[in-house]
C-alpha cells in the first residue's frame, strides 16, 4: 500500500499548511475516508447535509473535529487506497484508509456561484435557474455519471488530420497537402460519424450578397448565445468577420452589454496595427449594438451601421456562416473527446486558432 505524500509523523503542521499542500495538487475531489466502522464524506460545507458519524465513530481520533469545523483534504485523481492522515483537536496525526473516488467539491461549486440544495435523496446543482446537475444518494454519497473523455495522442505518422485540425472539409485537406504543409492521410467527412451528428444545418440560401474590394472596410457583426453557461459565467460570443479576406474574430461575453466596449477594443486595435477605420459595420437589426453611447461612438469615428431587415438573418449571411462553422466545430471538437459541454468556450477558443490555420475558399 503506498504511502500518503505527507510525512505522517510531523505533527508542526496545522491545518491550514495541510489544505494548502493538498490544494496545490489542483484537483477538485472530495475525500471518502474508509475505516473499520462504515465510509463518510468529510468536507466543509457539507456537515449539515450528510448524517452525523456514529457514537462509536465519534469516539475516536479519527473522526475529531478540530474547530467544529471537518477537515477537508484535496488529493489527486487517482482510483487507489494508500495511507491518510487526519488533524484531531490536539493537531497530531493519526493513521487510516482512504479511497478516492473521482468526486466534486462542495467549496469549489459554490465558488463557482453554483447553487447547492438537497431534496429527498438527490443533490442538485444550480446555476441561476438551470439545473446543472443532479447527484443521485447511494451509501454516504451523492453520485453522477458521467461519460468518459477520449484523449487521442498519435505521432506525426500516425495523425488523422481531420480530427487534429477541428474536422474541416476535404477540400481544405486536399490543398494542404497538395502544398506540402501537412503529410499523411486523412478521414472523408462523409465516413465521419462525428461530422454526421455534429454538421446537420439548413439549406443554405443560394443568392450571393455583393463584397467589397478593400479589406476591413466593411465589419459583420453578430452575438451568439450558447448553453449552458460555462464555469467562468460566458454566455455570449461575439463575432466579427471582415467583409473581403474573412479575417475573424471572437470575444466571450458574460451579458450581452459588454459586446459594445469589445468592438471599441477591436476598432482601435486595427487602427493601431492596419491604420485603417472600417466604414461599415454590418448587423442583423437585433437588439444589441443600438444604445445611444455606442452610436454616438460610432458616428464621432465617421463608421455607419448597416442593420438588416427584421427577422431576416440571411441579409447578415457572412457573420451567420461564421457562427454555423464555428458551432459545428465546437460540436466536432466536444464529440471527439467527450468533454461536457460545459467547456464550449475553451473548445471555441482552440477553433479559432484552427481556422487561422485553415485555408478559406474565398482566398484560394
């Protein structure tokens, strides 16, 4: 059996030093401590939703609380038994058998402005009014299942580069390696499963919108809403998308009141880098971009707003492809891995970066 990472006889330790090491390990698991009685679940927060240990339980070092308050231990991730400590009232250390289990913390969620409550024997997780998880009572703990992630490490030799570059077209592959700048094979999109489940769209509409000669001369906007929530609070994407070359980009919002001030941001980073200030701003007529502050902005920087007609989101055709392409491959990169969902915005993120790397068929 092996040992704990801490030295077991140091009792200079108090508990504050002990929660910090073990935080340093950066895991998110509660500790289900396994003695000669039965299995508890010892962490701050949960005191009042776990039934008390038994008197013989209690009437050992053990199960101490030092404070009133239990011991929470972080350790890491791994399904093994190996020796534990635990502070008692008079902070020295005594001996016993743990296993850990792949768990989450109750600090960490609340933390994370999650909502916790316990009705009947399940253990609801909420964020605002939706309900983000539900934990199901067995023995001394609440329990969830959850799909296994798929982690895909090949050599240079061995890579399909359909998965590695976010499941692009085969066109797009085809002239890659027709130019030499990747080397092996790759998957068609039509024997993909994951493309199959993950890229069902509508017809597109056929009729073509005339484009402009100069790039960021013109700018399509949109704000994209995406569920659930991720961990840190986004919501919202924000795209903008050069009329001419394409060029895009993304910024996570948290409230759809922040896209304003990102395009102020991205405005001037163009006129610092390019010397150029777009003319035309382009958007569906939604509600977002039409608050008097930000169009007074606008005209003080000679830009005029373009808005569509109402409940016609195809007059603003480039920034909506953009948002389909981009969907399709957060799906594509989530599916392959079995990420949850919840992780939307790291796999938006990692999607730009591989369409930078792509080609576009209006540049090739």
């Amino acid at each position: 059996m092996p040992k704990s990472p801490m030295n077991v006889k140091d009792s200079s330790l108090d508990e504050e030093v002990i929660t910090t090491r073990m935080a340093n390990l950066t895991c998110t698991n509660w500790v289900q401590w396994s003695c000669q009685f039965e299995n508890y679940l010892i962490s701050k927060g949960m005191d009042d939703l776990l039934d008390p240990p038994s008197e013989d339980v209690k009437e050992t070092n053990k199960f101490k609380k030092k404070n009133n308050r239990a011991l929470t231990l972080l350790w890491s991730s791994v399904s093994t038994e190996f020796e534990g400590i635990l502070l008692n009232n008079k902070s020295s250390f005594h001996d016993c058998w743990i296993t850990l289990v792949n768990l989450l913390s109750v600090l960490q969620l609340r933390d994370h402005g999650l909502k916790l409550t316990v009705k009947s024997n399940l253990f609801i997780v909420k964020y605002e009014n939706c309900i983000v998880d539900v934990f199901k009572h067995e023995g001394n703990l609440f329990v969830s299942k959850l799909p296994s992630i798929s982690v895909y490490r090949m050599t240079n030799a061995e890579s399909d580069w359909h998965p590695t570059l976010g499941h692009p077209s085969d066109s797009y592959l085809k002239s890659l390696l027709a130019e030499g700048k990747i080397k092996g094979n790759f998957t068609q999109s039509s024997s993909c499963q994951v493309c199959q489940q993950s890229k069902i769209t509508n017809r597109p509409h056929s009729q073509e919108l005339p484009c402009v000669d100069v790039s960021f001369f013109k700018i399509h906007m949109d704000t994209l809403q995406i569920n659930p929530p991720t961990r840190k609070g986004y919501k919202y994407v924000l795209v903008l998308v050069d009329d001419l070359s394409r060029f895009n980009r993304i910024y996570l919002l948290s409230e759809k009141g922040q896209d304003e001030e990102q395009i102020k941001a991205y405005l001037m980073e163009i006129n610092n880098k390019l010397d150029i200030i777009p003319s035309y701003l382009h958007t569906a007529r939604g509600g977002e971009f039409s608050s008097q502050p930000f169009l007074d902005y606008l005209t003080s920087q000679g830009i005029s707003l373009e808005r569509g007609p109402p409940e016609s989101p195809q007059t603003n055709g480039i920034a909506e492809n953009f948002n389909q392409t981009l969907l399709s491959k957060i799906r594509c990169l989530l599916g392959q891995s079995n990420i949850p969902i919840a992780y939307w915005a790291e796999a938006a993120s990692h999607a730009l970066l591989l369409l930078y790397m792509l080609p576009h068929k209006i540049l090739i």
